[in-house]
C-alpha cells in the first residue's frame, strides 16, 4: 500500500504545521462540464412563463399542475432522497395547506399574502408534532406512522363540517386579487387564471431556489450523511433525530405551500386531496424523476402529468400504463428519468472523447 | 483520561461484559484483547454510549458520560471508528470528510452557506495525512477495503477527539498493509498527542505498540498490565493456547 507508507512520511515530516498546510488537494476546484454551463434552469423557467401566451388554456391549466407537483415532489425528496426517509404520508402536509389557505381565504377573507405563509407553516407545525413521533421509528416503522398520521389529517377533513366542509369540501376559494398584474406590458388581457399561474410560477421557483440552497449547505450536507448512515453520522457528533425532524419540518412546510396554491388552482380543497393514495402518486412522480438529482422530482412531476393526459386521451387504463411505465423504468434505470439522462450523456461524452 | 468502573452488560441471560474495569491515562496507547465474542466491542459500545450499561460507570476526564446518546460522547471528545466498515458510502472522500469538519465546528444548523466552500484546506490537510489525496472525488462507497478504512481513521479523527476508541483497525488487511497502518497510527496518535484504546486480534500489532493491554475473556478481565507481564501471565497463556500469543506468526 504505497499511500500509507508516503502518507506516514508525509506526516512525520510535516508534523508541526499540519493542519494550517494547504496541499495541491485544497486547489481543487470542480471542474464544470458543459452541461453545467448551459443554464438549463433558467431557460425552463422561460418556457414555462410564455405558456400563458403562446399555449391554449388548457396548456395553461396543465402547466398549472406540473409547477404545483413539481414544488410538491420536491418537498417530499427532501426526506427521500437527501435524508433517507420514506414518508407514506406526505399528502397530509399538503392538504393542510390547501386547507388552512383555503379557509383563511374563503371563511376569514384573509389575503393571499398572508394565506399563503400562513399554509406553510400551518404544515410545518403539525410536521412538528407528527414528526417528533415518527423520528423516533425507523424504516417501515417510520413510514408506517406517516401514514397513520396522514390517515388522522384525512379523517379530521372528512368530518369536521363546520371547519373543513366535511365531505361536501370547500368549493369556491377565491382567486387572490392580481388586479396589480395589468399595469404590466402585455399582462392585460390575460385570464385570472393565466395571472395565478404565473403567480404560482415566480413562487415555486423562489421556493424551489430555497430548497435548493437546504439541500446544497452544511445542514443539507449533514442530512445526506444521515442518508447514507445514520449510526456513523451519529459519532461524527450529530444528534441524528433532530436532523431528521428538522428536514421533516421544512419538508412539511413546502409541502402545505405546494398545497395552498394547488387548493386555488383547483377552486376548492376537498377531503379527497388529502387520502393516502395521493402520496402514493407523489412518490411514483418522485422516484419517476429520479430521487438522487435535485431536478428529478419536477422532472418527473412534468412527465407524469403530461403522460395522464396524453394516455387517458387513448384507454381508461391509465394505471396499467403506469405500472408498466414505471416498471420499466426501475428495472432499466433504477436513476430514474434524470439518472438515466445522466447515464446517457456521459456515455454520449465519453464517446466523443475517445 | 478514561475511567471505565465495574460496568456490565447482559444480553438476555448472556453476560457479555461483566464487571469490568478499565482505565486508559493521557495519550497512554491501551490495547484490548481477548478471543472471539469475548466482549471487545460490546465493551466500546457501552464507552461510546451505543449500549447502556446495567450497571457501572465511564468517566472521562473525571466527567460521568455513563449512558449518554453518541452524539454527546463524540462531541466531548472520544472518537471511533467501526469494525465493520462505516463511511458515507455515496458522498466522495472529500464530501465524507468535509462533512465530518463542518459537524465538528457546529455548522450544521446552517443552512444558508455553501458547504462545498468549506473547511477545504482542513480537509485537504487531513486527506494528506490519512493518505488519501488523489481520491478526492471517489465515492467512499467505492474505495477498496483498505482505503475505506483509512477514511474512517480520517472521520474519527477529523473530530479532533482526544480520546480514540479503535475497534480492530486491521481487520482484513494484509501484512503489509497492516504494519504501515499501524506506523501511520502510531505517528499521528504521536502528533497529535492521542490516548488511544484499540482491539486487536493480531498479536504482533498488539505487543510493538501497545503501552498496556488488558485481556478480555468471556466477558471479564483476566489480566492486566505491561506487555511482558500479560505474555508471561499463566492464565493468558492458557486462554490463549494455540492462538499463536507467545510465537507470532
């Protein structure tokens, strides 16, 4: 083993000042590869905010659904993929949202400005309080308390009539007021509708933005170690528990902000936003995507959305298709969408290299 | 330094570690040996606070740390390292050790800064000295066993601990890289002025740099001192008959 033998000496005679010395090592900076250079997020984010005006409304309306999910997965491969928790019951986070926005908005006619914040963190309180349970489980076990927790949240909307509308729901929750919108060039004849799109836009990519920034600091860093091994993590000095819960938490409050502005995307909050089979989708859009890639979750919140569309068009048996879409997937590129994309490029890279 | 009293620990009715008493002085290099399932590490658990002790004390530092979560135990000072492998198998090298810098100076509860900006050059530094420098970008889950292994040494150590618990350091190495692992032991436990406890089941590494070792035998000690007083203790000897203790091979 020729580097411990060079390390041994390296440290024998460098001793005294070891820890100040800067090696060739400290100098290396990543390398960026082209693709990299391409600000692919950026130019997204344009396509996306032309919809309104070059695509029909119901481009727009689908548009609508693809932000929302893609702010939604997101949330949930906070836990998944960065800290390694399974969460079955995500969907409780988001219908918390949608309702306390919904409610604010609609019984209180409080402003979307303080609905919207106001869903956040509405979420991220009962984050707080199922997650301090659930931490304390792991694996399935955790998983498991997930969904039992979302199972309360759906039954308390279900029942409780004089708050959440019970299984009647909350119809017409209005639009916020983006009178505002038309003293811009161009925004004039667009619909209400259109207007909250782009609303919804400009928020899930600051949100997104933020989640981002999490993921990539110290705290997001300590998250992955977590992933990766918890009882290790432990001894490096990291009260692995309230790591967990902490990502939890804020996983929970873009959750309910994802939620607030699906509930005025679709006019209404019902209990049926908030039954566990909607976390199941969110996974399957999450997985889709590619749970180790930040971009993976919208990715496969675009794909999943538009493929409904588009095969609920030919046959009813949209699952079928989705089972088998995914299927192949796990099997053929167990990176999901994004991993595989990654896969073939750097074949794609390697060839032209060579 | 580290002051282990009287300490216990049933499994079911199994009494893997019995009463035992152990103390390690200021950067004093204490060995712990004893045969298979004799109780090594169920005895680093129980320091590092992994397993509760039914009964018993640890002290370091005159401080009780009896029972605490690891967490706490790691950030007061005692650092380990694993029997099995344990790395942060799909972070690269540098990110596993970046890691470990940015939770030994509290750093986790940002969320704002860049990680990858920081603690480069500690980590660079630390890479040098475990040997590692060239495999920055590796991912640790794909390092071959013995470089695994020295990332390990690397996270342990990256805490700055004062006290550093090694649980078979040399498992599955070879001779060579056995004997340079334990020179690279020896002079940064030397550098940095280190109080090292390790098992070992390599007799050879043991007797060259142990100061003292205390032997563990179905769950007890049975003997305790010098190097030359436990080779030459009659009931070792006996423990250890045909385990190759007094001609290494």
């Amino acid at each position: 083993m020729g580097p411990i033998r060079a390390a041994a000496v390296t440290v024998a005679a460098t001793a005294p000042e070891l820890r100040r010395r800067t090696t060739a090592a400290a100098t290396v900076r990543r390398r960026r590869a082209v693709s990299d250079r391409i600000p692919w997020v950026a130019i997204v984010f344009l396509v996306m905010a032309t919809v309104p005006w070059l695509g029909t409304r119901y481009d727009t309306f689908l548009a609508s659904q693809i932000v929302i999910d893609a702010l939604f997965a997101v949330s949930l491969n906070l836990l998944l993929g960065t800290t390694g928790l399974v969460s079955f019951g995500h969907i409780a986070y988001f219908g918390i949202g949608a309702y306390v926005c919904g409610i604010l908005m609609k019984t209180y006619g409080v402003p979307f400005s303080v609905a919207f914040p106001a869903a956040g963190l509405g979420a991220a309180l009962f984050a707080l309080i199922s997650g301090y349970f659930c931490v304390r489980l792991i694996k399935l076990y955790f998983a498991m308390l997930t969904l039992a927790f979302s199972q309360i949240v759906w039954a308390i909307a279900y029942k409780w009539n004089a708050v959440t509308g019970g299984d009647q729901g909350l119809p017409e929750i209005p639009y916020p007021n983006l009178d505002w919108m038309s003293a811009i060039p161009g925004f004039g004849d667009l619909s209400i509708g259109a207007r909250f799109y782009l609303l919804t836009l400009a928020l899930v990519a600051v949100a997104l933005a933020i989640v981002h920034r999490i993921v990539r600091s110290p705290f997001g860093r300590v998250l992955t170690t977590i992933r990766d091994n918890p009882e290790r993590a432990a001894f490096l000095g990291i009260n692995v528990r309230l790591y967990q819960l902490a990502a939890f938490v804020i996983a929970g409050g873009f959750a309910g902000l994802a939620g607030a502005l699906y509930g005025i995307f679709s006019r209404g909050v019902f209990a049926d936003y908030v039954f566990w089979s909607k976390s199941a989708e969110i996974l399957i859009m999450t997985i889709l995507g590619g749970i180790g890639y930040f971009w993976g979750p919208p990715v496969g919140a675009a794909v999943l959305v538009w493929l409904n569309q588009v095969i609920t068009d030919y046959t009813q048996y949209w699952s079928f298709v989705l089972g088998a879409v995914l299927l192949v997937l796990l099997f053929g590129f167990p990176g999901g969408i994004v991993g595989g994309l990654d896969l073939l490029w750097r074949r794609l890279k390697r060839l032209l290299n060579a | 330094m580290l002051e282990v009293s009287g300490i216990c620990k049933s499994f079911g009715g199994f009494r893997a570690v019995s009463n035992v008493s152990l103390s390690v002085g200021t950067k004093q290099i204490v060995a712990v040996i004893g045969p298979n399932g004799a109780g090594k590490s169920t005895l680093f658990n129980l320091i590092t606070g992994h397993l509760q002790p039914d009964n018993g004390t640890v002290r370091l530092d005159g401080r009780e740390i009896t029972g605490a979560p690891p967490y706490r135990i790691c950030r007061m000072g005692v650092g380990r390292s694993f029997q099995r492998t344990n790395v942060f198998p799909r972070l690269t090298v540098f990110e596993n050790l970046q890691a470990a810098f940015l939770v030994h100076h509290r750093r986790g509860g940002n969320f704002w800064t860049r990680a990858e900006d920081l603690y480069r050059d500690d980590t660079a530094a630390l890479l040098a000295s475990i040997g590692l420098t060239g495999q920055e970008r590796t991912l640790a889950g794909t390092l071959s066993y013995g470089n695994q292994k020295q990332l390990e040494l690397g996270l342990a150590l990256a805490s700055s601990p004062a006290v550093l618990l090694l649980d078979e350091p040399t498992a599955g190495m070879s001779a060579s890289e056995t004997h340079e692992t334990i020179r690279l032991l020896e002079s940064i436990a030397a550098e940095r002025g280190l109080t090292l406890l390790f098992t070992e089941h390599d007799m050879e590494v043991v007797f060259s740099i142990a100061q003292k070792i205390a032997v563990l035998h179905q769950g007890r000690i049975i003997a305790e001192g010098r190097p030359e007083e436990v080779r030459a203790d009659p009931e070792v000897r006996r423990v250890y008959l045909g385990h190759g203790l007094t001609h290494t091979q």
